[in-house]
C-alpha cells in the first residue's frame, strides 16, 4: 500500500483532486473532516480548544463558534500556531489509526491525505508520493469568493498564513495545474493515477 499526500493552496481544488483518486480505487483521508469531526460537542478538539482558549470561543448552544475560533487563528502567524498546535496532535493521530487499519485489511493499494498542509505538517514524510494541485491567483479568489463568499482581500489574508503555492509546486514530486474545467482536472488526475498504478505494480513485481 502506497500514501499519497494531495495539498494545495486555499480554493485550488484538492479536495476535488482527492475525490477523483477516489472514483479511481483510492481510500482518503480528508483532513478537513477530521477537523470538523473532532470539533463535535464533546469530542476530543472540541475539549481541547475549550482548555485552550475558554468558553469564549463557544456559541449559545454550546457548539464551537468556527467564526470566532477563525477570527483568532487568522490574527497573526503566532495565534495560528496556536491553534494548529493544539489540533493537528489529534488530527495526527486519527490519520495514523486510519492507515494502520486499512494496512493491516489490505484493502486499498493506494491511501491519499487530502490536507492543506502537508509540507507545513511534516506529513510529507509519511508519504510515498506528493502531489500539489496549484491555480492562478485571480482563478482561486474566484473560486473562495463563490465558495465561502470571502472578498479577494480576506482571501488573499487567509492564504497568507500558507506556504506559497511556489513553496508547495517546489516541494512536490508532481504538480497539477487546475485553472481549467472540473472534466479536465479529473483527466489529469486519471492520467496520474494511471502512472502511479503503473509505478506501483513495477515496485511489487520480484
């Protein structure tokens, strides 16, 4: 069983990447759901970042406010830290249960993070093989606008605290431009995963 570690700059298309490699045989491991998963009332994030910051970062119901909690990670460079300081140890360790149970019932041939910050995180290190999905700039404000209804301002802000998508193409064993149609990011995709296929039954073979 192979991993490969998708990453991309905010509004690039990743998760849609990750859901190809899907239609293609793939099990992922989306970061961005084990985040929100963890932020459940009770849950172990949730509990963590209660600690953390106190109950200030809470809405009436109880629930984690995700506006507040973003209003403050997004501050400066050291209160994202912050944060990613204390959810990414669990997030982590949910990945690693994954993977162990799918490699112990050889299921998958290939297993794929889907996470925003793969370099960032050290999870590059875990992974047979990197790919980084990039787009141009007015493209990807574009897309967060209709999105997530953010201005190119608060967009350009919150993909700031990244690593430049520069930083992550350099990184990567493979790049994906993605400033086309959905059908033709899915052609690259299949295109690749047909190479890595292709790659991994040679590896196997005595």
């Amino acid at each position: 069983m192979r991993i490969i570690g998708i990453t991309g700059t905010f509004g690039s298309g990743k998760s849609i990447a990750a859901r190809f490699f899907a239609d293609n045989g793939a099990y992922i491991i989306y970061h961005d759901k084990i985040n929100h998963s963890i932020l459940a009332k009770g849950e172990r994030g949730y509990n963590a970042l209660v600690r953390e910051y106190g109950k200030s970062i809470l809405s009436d119901a109880g629930e984690i406010d995700k506006k507040k909690v973003a209003k403050l990670a997004f501050s400066s460079n050291e209160s994202l830290k912050r944060l990613e300081a204390v959810l990414h140890p669990i997030i982590i360790e949910i990945e690693q249960e994954l993977v162990m149970k799918y490699k112990r019932e050889h299921k998958y041939e290939f297993i794929v993070f889907d996470t925003p910050l793969l370099f960032e995180a050290g999870r590059d290190k875990v992974c047979d093989v990197t790919v980084t999905i990039t787009s141009d700039d007015d493209i990807l404000y574009e897309r967060i606008y209709k999105k997530f209804g953010l201005s190119k301002d608060e967009a350009k802000t919150r993909i700031s605290f990244q690593m430049s998508q520069k930083e992550k193409a350099d990184r990567a064993d493979h790049i994906i431009r993605n400033n086309g149609t959905i059908d033709e990011l899915k052609d690259k995709i299949k295109r690749l995963f047909i190479k890595l296929e292709a790659g991994s039954q040679a590896a196997a073979r005595p």
